[in-house]
C-alpha cells in the first residue's frame, strides 16, 4: 500500500474515531506527538512522588502516613502503567527515562514547587490530582488506544486522591486557627501553579492546535483551565477558603468565572529550570538512576544465570 | 510482674519494630532501583504500618488509659519505644537494606506463625492475618539476597558487607527479659530462645544458596527492650513526631 493510501486509512479512522493501535500505520509526527505526551505525563507521575514523598515521614498520623504512602504507590503504578503504554510506540522504557534524566523530556512544572507543611499533601491531592483528572477524563478519548485505556485505568485512582487531600484539608479548615492558616497558606502558594497546568494559552501553544486536529487532545488548554476554575470555586467555598485571586467573580452572562491574570512569566522560568525545585528534582531522580544500577545489573546477572542453570537441568 | 503489664509490654515491642521498620522502608519511596521496586518496597512497609497500627490499638485497649494508636506511635520519648536496634538502622544502600530485611524477615516469620497460636485471641487473630503479608515479605527479601549474593561480584561484595555489617544487631531480637517470661508462662508468645537455632539454620541455608558467608557470631548489640537505642532512633523520632510535638492535641 501507499503511504499516500496508508494516510487515507489513518485519516479516516481519526475523522471516525476509532483508536490507533501499535500495530497500524502512523504518520511519524503523530507517533512522536503521543509519544511526547505519553512520557511527559509518565514523567510527571514519577517525579510528582517527590513533592508528596517529603512528608512521609513527617506525616501527623498512623492512617494518614498509610494514606500517604498508598497515594504515591499509585503514583508509581501509574508512572509504571504510562511507561509501558509508551513503549507500544517502538521506544524503550530506558531511553524514555533516560530522556527526562538528559534534560530532554519535560514533566509537569507543578512538581518543582516544594511541598512545606502538611497542608500542602491536602493541597496538592485536591488541585493537582484535582487539575490532572480535568485533563484525564478529556484523555480518556484520546485517539491513541493504549493512552485512551490508560487514562480509564488511571482515572478512578486520581478521584480517589483528589478526594483524600481534600479531606486533608477539611480537616484542617475545622481545627484550629494554626491548622486553618496552613491550609490558607498552601491553597496560595498552589493556586496558580495548579493553573499554569493546563499549559499555555492555547494560541501560545506550540503542539496544541495539530494535537486536536489528530484528537490526542480533545479540549483547548484554555477550555479546560476554565472547567477546573469553575468546579473549584465552589470546592474552596466549603472549606472556608479564599482563593488567592481578587478578579475571581462569577460572570452571569457566560456561565463561568472571570478570573485574573496567570503569572506566564513564573511559569516559562520554571519551565527553563528555575523552579525552587527544578534541580533537586531531576538530582534526586538521576541518584536513584546511578544508585540503582548495581543493583539492577545484579538482577539481570542473576536471572541470566538461573535462565542457564534451568536450561542445564533440562539438557 | 502482672500478665497485663507484660502482655501491653510485648505488644509495644512488636508494634515498635512494625512501626519504625516500616517508617525506615518508606525513606525509600520514589527513590527506588527501579519503579517497581519502589513499587513492592512501599507495599512491605505499607503492611508494616498496618501490622503496627493493630498492634497499637489492641496495647491501648490493654492498658486501659484510653491511648489510640497515634498516641502511642507518636507521643513516647525515646526510652518507651521498644523496637528491636535492627529496625532503625539506617537504609545505607540497597544491598543494606535487603540485608536488614531479610534478617528481620526471617525473625518475624518465625515468631508470628508462633503467634497464631497464641492463648490471647487477639494476639492470635491478628498473627493470622499479618502472616500472610509477612510471608511474603520474606520470599521477597530471599530473592533479593539471591539475586545481589549471586548476581554480578560488585552485588556479591556489597551484599556480603551489609550482612556482615548488620550481624552484630542480631542477637538483640533474641534478648528476652521478665515480661517475655511471663509471655511463654501464659502461651502468648514463643520462648525467642527455641526460635533462635531455627532461624539461624534458615539464614544459613539462604545464605548459602546466594553463595555468601554466614557471619561469625562475635559480640553483639543489645538494649532495645530496656529502650536503649542506637543514635539513630532520636533522629527517628524527630521526624515522626515532628506534627504531634508542634501541634500537641491536634486532628489531622
Ligand atoms: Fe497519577
Ligand atoms: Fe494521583
Ligand atoms: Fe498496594
């Protein structure tokens, strides 16, 4: 067949919306445009362990260190079950990861704000998991079929997360004055770095518009930033808290919230690697990678010499 | 001594080694070998953890004061916790760790498949459903000493270093004292003295089949059921009640 008739098939099954699956022909731009998403957002479930993980040892209780721990071991399971859906593409979990430790790969830049009191692990469940589920669910369509199930899988999980830091927090608004003011205080520092989440405005977005036309996105960042803004208002209303925004007011009219003005110029540094985290970051990842590697190649050694040792037997 | 300060004694021993090993296997979270590592490294101590917090709440009912599990988890000083010195050594790296755990593995096995026996329902209901996590645990941590003792000589070196290193930390899990006494009087617990040679051959054997060197049994470390730690365990604490102590009287 002709790649000109290859087009065609592939073509038609995005206007017709059924799934790309390994085994078909793709165009390379978009192979490499999921495949960039895909370990984007695998990268961004490792490293967001960081943040969450700093306070597991400081964690005010038996049944929230538990909750804690269990949180980002689903974290890790996601990162895991990302990892393997990328590989359908043809590229191996090692270069994959190799790429984010080489600077070549971005994660979210949520992960580079640090994570300083326990209001913050409330903080960080009820807006990041929060802002990533807005953007799972309109995942959940996307065109590539692995990424598609994997989203489905992952979902549920993150619901369960958004609604362990928001209990966190709940918690907090109905303590004391102290425990009140931390959530204040974590809500302001998350609130616009949980925003710059959704990217860049759309017209500032470089892959944005051809990842629609190919339905590996399905929604505008700008679309999606709005949904999150408005299910959110409400959320922090009940707590007792104040969104850090004095624009922030309901537009009759449109049906949604006005709101101000995100700090693009904060979110491009950070996106360059001047984050408050940014290097600890990737040094804590790259430490695992080196410590790890004894230990890895001891595995691959020993499972090499059993293979041998069974096959000995068996002659 | 009464069976009832003996038996909350014995409980605090075992939730305290649950507790702070779990709380050591933590530290490893999101920095992992590999993801799934990290992955089945956070569900041992996520099963510790919930080994401690039974053990805990079922101390608190003993004692009769009216203390949940967070208040004797976190609002102890340092001469209270009990937990044997092996527990709170530091991670060192995974070889160390594989180490740690494979001895307290073996340890643990053996003294909660004696549990499920015991004359204190609570005791043996509780030993009933930690085994099964328990046993896991300890075939993870056998294939691990597998896998670094007869993996590459760099694993093989490292490996034999951190048992030989951990070794003399031992002898504290067997140490019995006044309240262990009563514990064997009364069948709640097994006499740690007749677990000892089982769990020694079983080290040996697992050590021989990783081609590794059982270490010499020369002095050893003890003092964890009087409460005296190591000078790690202060730093322990420091992290694990950090919340409680700044915020006392707190919900979280
Ligand atoms: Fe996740
Ligand atoms: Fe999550
Ligand atoms: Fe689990």
């Amino acid at each position: 067949m002709s790649e000109h008739e290859l087009q065609a098939i592939f073509d038609r099954k995005i206007e017709n919306e059924v799934k790309i699956e390994p085994k078909d022909w793709m165009p390379d731009a978009y192979r490499k445009n999921v495949l960039r998403q895909m370990s984007q957002h695998a990268h961004s479930e490792i490293v967001g362990m960081l943040p969450e993980g700093n306070w597991i040892t400081r964690a005010p209780s038996l049944r929230r260190k538990v909750a804690l721990l269990a949180k980002i071991q689903d974290e890790a399971g996601h990162g895991l079950y990302l990892y393997s859906a990328a590989e359908t593409l043809g590229t191996d979990r090692e270069r994959i990861v190799l790429d984010l430790l080489e600077g070549k790969a971005k994660y979210s830049s949520i992960f580079n704000y640090p994570a300083l009191t326990w209001a913050d692990i409330g903080a960080v469940g009820w807006l990041v998991d929060g802002a990533a589920i807005v953007n799972q669910i309109m995942l959940q369509k996307t065109s590539y079929g692995p990424y598609s199930r994997a989203m489905i899988r992952i979902c549920k999980e993150e619901s369960f997360h958004q609604r362990q830091g928001y209990e966190i927090l709940l918690t907090l608004c109905r303590g004391t004055e102290e425990q009140k003011a931390m959530a204040q205080d974590a809500l302001n520092r998350f609130w616009w770095p949980s925003l710059m989440m959704f990217g860049p405005s759309d017209k500032d977005s470089p892959h944005s518009a051809q990842s629609m036309a190919w339905k590996v996105k399905r929604m505008g960042n700008d679309e999606l930033r709005q949904k999150f803004i408005d299910q959110t208002v409400k959320q922090a209303d009940f707590l007792g808290l104040t969104l850090p925004d004095p624009d922030l007011k309901w537009n009759e009219e449109k049906g949604q919230y006005d709101w101000g003005q995100i700090d693009w110029e904060e979110f491009y540094n950070v996106i360059k690697g001047n984050g408050p985290c940014n290097k600890e970051r990737l040094a804590a990842r790259q430490k695992a990678y080196d410590n790890g590697a004894w230990v890895r190649d001891a595995a691959t050694a020993y499972a090499k010499k059993r293979a041998e040792r069974k096959n000995k037997e068996a002659a | 001594m009464e069976k009832k300060q003996a038996l909350f004694n014995y409980l605090l021993r075992l939730a305290d080694n649950s507790a702070i090993l779990g709380h050591k296997l933590s530290e490893w979270c999101g920095h992992g070998p590999e993801l799934e590592e990290d992955i089945a490294i956070i569900n041992t101590a996520l099963d510790l953890l919930g080994h401690s917090r039974s053990l805990y709440t079922y101390a608190g009912e003993v004692e009769g004061k009216g203390k949940t599990e967070d208040d004797l988890a976190f609002l102890r000083i340092e001469r209270e916790y009990k937990n044997a010195l092996i527990t709170e050594l530091p991670n060192g790296h995974y070889g160390d760790t594989i180490a740690r755990q494979y001895l307290f593995d073996q340890f643990n096995y053996l003294l909660f498949i004696e549990l499920e026996k015991s004359s204190d329902e609570t005791v043996a209901a509780i030993a009933a459903k930690a085994i099964k996590e328990i046993r896991y645990h300890l075939r993870r941590s056998i294939e691990w000493t597998l896998r670094l003792g007869d993996g590459t000589e760099e694993s093989h070196a490292k490996i034999q270093e951190a048992f030989d290193d951990v070794w003399a930390y031992t002898g504290d899990l067997f140490v019995q004292d006044d309240s262990d006494l009563v514990i064997i009087a009364e069948g709640i617990g097994p006499d740690l003295k007749a677990i000892q040679p089982i769990w020694r051959e079983k080290v040996k054997a697992t050590l021989a089949e990783a081609t590794l060197l059982i270490p010499e049994d020369g002095w050893m470390h003890s003092g964890s059921k009087q409460g005296r730690h190591t000078e790690h365990m202060g730093h322990i604490l420091s992290e694990l009640q950090y919340m409680q102590r700044t915020y006392p009287g707190c919900e979280w």
